[in-house]
C-alpha cells in the first residue's frame, strides 16, 4: 500500500516569509512557532528545521538529509463534528481525563462553537507569496454555508530563484511557512486552561511512483498511524519510539487570559482541551493528489492515492 501521495505539511512557505537559518537542526521536529494569545488574531508559522531522511537512525542523529520540493497541512475544523477527536488532558501530568463526544465538541469551552457542529470558527488564513501563487487551500464549508479554509499545500518554485517558496537547503536551515489564526476565546464557564490544536503536516522531498518505495520519500508528522499513513519509515520517529508509543504531534496552543477570564470556583486547576483530525479526514485530505506540479514548480507528477 502506498502513502505517499501524503505529500503535507503544514508548510506554507512565502517567498518573502521563508527564513533560513544557518544551523544544522536535525534533532528537532516541526512544528508550529508561538503560542496564541486568547481573543487576538495571531500570525504565526510552522516551523520546518529538516528534510527528510531515511530514518534508517534514530531522529536527532545526524545524516545526509534531502531538501523540501512540497509540504501541506490540515488543520481539525471540518464542518463535520467527527472528523475531529476532542480530548481533556491533565495540565500537570497530560493524562487523558476524558474523551469529549462529537456531538458536543467544544460548544461548552469555545465561545462561537456550538453542538453538533464542527469547529470552524478557528479563523485560519493563508499568507499568500508574493512570486507564486502556489498555495492550495482545503476548502469546506460550515452549516451556514460560508467557506472556510482547512489547511494548505506548498510547492517549490522554479530552482533559478532561490527564494521561491520552499526553494531552501531546508535539510540544514529552519524554515517558517506562515498562516493567520483567530481570535479565539474560552466561554466564561469553561474549565479550559487551553486549547491545543493538533495539525497533521507533512514534508515531501521526493515525487513520481517510482521513489514510492523510499523511505526517504516524505516526513509524516501526526501523532499516530493511520490507514494510509501507516509507513514506520516516513514518520519522524525511529521504530523503538514508535513501539514505545511515543508520537508526535505538531501543535498549537491557544492559551487563555487567566487574568481577564478566570477559571470559574469549582475547577480546580482545570484542563488542557485538546483537538485534532480524525484519522478519515487525514487520510482524505492530507495528501497532495496525483498530477502534475502546479504553474511554477517543477514539471513532475505526484504520488498516487493507491
């Protein structure tokens, strides 16, 4: 089975907003770069501080890393209420305290969600680039019919131009591949500490049916295998950590004003809220279709979905 049409990450990389780093980063992970204030609008980035490998070692150690040619992402706002999990964690231990049902989402926590429906007032935009309009936005639609954005798909630009998007050494630099969130606020009777919004992201470095077997081919990061994504390989893990249960999740945490919007009495130290795209939407979504490149990127064709 192949997936690696999973072609991913959460990096929308701007000709202008792309920022390389001369520093070799192998041991971190990406992931997104602050942490959003409740109730303003937030620009933020993904952070991308590697290529891919073959994870043939363990992540941290250092090798021969390959250069990003695409990246996308998906964020949990499906208009549809089971195309995200909803959990309360532990603010001390991160233990599960309980798993929220989708009918409810969270319509009790975020002012503006309501029950039985997705969470699409999380306010995500895109910054466009200023030299190639190569950024594909996963569009849905909430129940009162306006569009909304899902997540978006990055390509590299032509190679004369080193700064197009993604046009970077990415296997020794750190990149940042901005987007727009919010505002988002806590109700006032909610015992949400936070908010933290898991992206399902991926790096892409290679393309065409033929480097499907590689394993150097892409970097997964989601925080658990799913049906298509199921390739040990391509998940920025090595195969002890992935055995022990260890994942990783690319995050963004809205914290609320604990000053201008207290915790009510009775909640104690509260909860982390956590949401995430269920495994369907990630295996739907995620993936970059198979085709040819769009305008300004190279002239190659992307994996199948088989």
């Amino acid at each position: 089975m192949k997936k690696h049409d999973l072609a991913k990450q959460l990096a929308l990389v701007s000709a202008t907003a792309l920022v390389a780093m001369a520093a070799q980063s192998v041991s971190a992970h990406t992931g997104i770069r602050d942490v959003v204030q409740e109730g303003v609008v937030s620009y933020n980035a993904v952070n991308i501080s590697h290529g891919c490998a073959t994870n043939a070692v363990a992540e941290g150690t250092p090798t021969t890393r390959l250069d990003l040619i695409a990246a996308s992402a998906l964020f949990p706002n499906s208009p549809d209420p089971t195309m995200a999990v909803v959990t309360q964690l532990d603010p001390t231990t991160g233990a599960v305290l309980a798993t929220v049902d989708p009918s409810v989402g969270l319509s009790n926590d975020i002012v503006g969600s309501v029950a039985g429906a997705g969470f699409t007032n999380l306010g995500l935009g895109l910054v466009q680039p200023n030299l190639f309009p190569n950024f594909i936005a996963k569009i849905g639609t909430n129940a009162a019919g306006t569009v909304i954005n899902r997540g978006f798909a990055s390509h590299n630009g032509p190679k004369p131009y080193a700064s197009a998007p993604i046009y970077q050494s990415v296997n020794s630099s750190n990149s940042l591949a901005p987007f727009r969130v919010g505002p988002v606020a806590f109700k006032p009777t909610s015992c949400a500490i936070s908010l933290k919004v898991r992206v399902a992201t991926a790096n892409w470095c290679m393309n065409g049916k033929g480097n499907n077997a590689n394993p150097a081919r892409a970097d997964i990061w989601i925080g658990h295998m799913t049906t298509k994504f199921n390739d040990s390989f391509v998940m920025p893990y090595n195969q002890a950590d992935m055995d022990a249960g260890k994942f990783y999740w690319p995050t963004m945490t809205i914290a609320r004003n604990l000053t201008t919007n207290p915790l009510p009495a009775g909640c104690g130290a509260g909860y982390n809220l956590v949401i995430e795209p269920a495994d369907a939407d990630i295996d739907a979504n995620l993936p970059i279709p198979f085709g040819p490149a769009p305008t300004g990127a190279p002239k190659v064709f992307w994996p199948s979905t088989n």
